[in-house]
C-alpha cells in the first residue's frame, strides 16, 4: 500500500528540501555582525513612543474590516 504513495511521499521531501535549503544556507554562509544598532527598536527615528503590545478598541478592527471589504 505504501508503494501507491511513493510518489507523493518524494514529492513532499523534495518540497520540504527546496523550501528549507535556502535558509538553512543562508543561515551557514550568511555574515553574523551583531550590532546594538541594528537591533534596536525603530519607528521612524524615534524611539518607541509607547509598548507595541497596547491594547487596540474592537472598533478599531471593525473599521479596518470594513475598509478592506
């Protein structure tokens, strides 16, 4: 029964191989200079105003949904 899906099995490695291949390359050939700048928080060149993690009215949403629709 295996035999039958075989095919789709090696499909779906290769598939995994292509998506993960470039990362993983990257990650091993890229060049790694950490700097406290470039990981610093940055929103428009100012430091951060308030925390990102501040509670937005459901209004919000619905008006943001309905501009979409």
């Amino acid at each position: 029964m295996l035999e039958n899906y075989l095919h789709i099995l090696i499909f779906l490695a290769v598939a995994i191989l292509i998506g993960f291949a470039p990362r993983a390359l990257g990650m091993l050939l890229g060049p790694r200079r950490p700097d406290p700048e470039k990981d610093a928080p940055y929103e428009c060149g100012f430091d951060a105003f308030e925390s990102a993690r501040m509670k937005f009215d459901v209004r919000y949403y619905l008006v943001a949904i309905l501009f979409i629709l």
